[in-house]
C-alpha cells in the first residue's frame, strides 16, 4: 500500500493518486505506481536489480521486493 505521507511528500492529489492508481490495468503492482506516478508528473523509474547492483541505487527510492515462501518438505518415515 502506498504511504498517504508518500503521496504529500511528492506534492500530489491524493484523490487523483489513488482513482489513478487503483483504476490502472495492472493494479496493484510496480507498473501501476510507475504510470501513475508518470501520469501526475513525478519523474520516476523502474528496475529489477541483481543485489550486486544495489550500491547503484539512489539514496530516496521506492523497492518492490518479493520473499520466495519457505518450502518444508515432510515425510512419513516408518520404521
């Protein structure tokens, strides 16, 4: 979700964010928050970096991070 602090910081309607955002085709996801933020005028960019490349990342960035669920696998011994 969006922070509502976010949005004032950037100096944007909150209404027009959010009735942009939440309308996007690929609601919710980097490319919905990427095209509205574009749409308001708020110069922006999205990449998919390899952690080799994070020391490349600006010092005020929005991330985007996925956690890959913990797989635990069980079995039924006998004995």
């Amino acid at each position: 979700m969006i922070s509502i602090s976010l949005i004032r910081n950037l100096g944007i309607d909150e209404y027009e964010f959010n009735f942009q955002f939440h309308s996007h085709s690929n609601y919710p996801s980097a490319l919905a928050l990427s095209d509205t933020l574009n749409f308001l005028g708020v110069d922006n960019s999205a990449y998919e970096l390899e952690k080799e490349y994070w020391n490349e990342i600006p010092t005020d960035f929005i991330t985007q991070y996925n956690i890959v669920p913990l797989k635990v696998w069980t079995a039924n011994l006998k004995s």
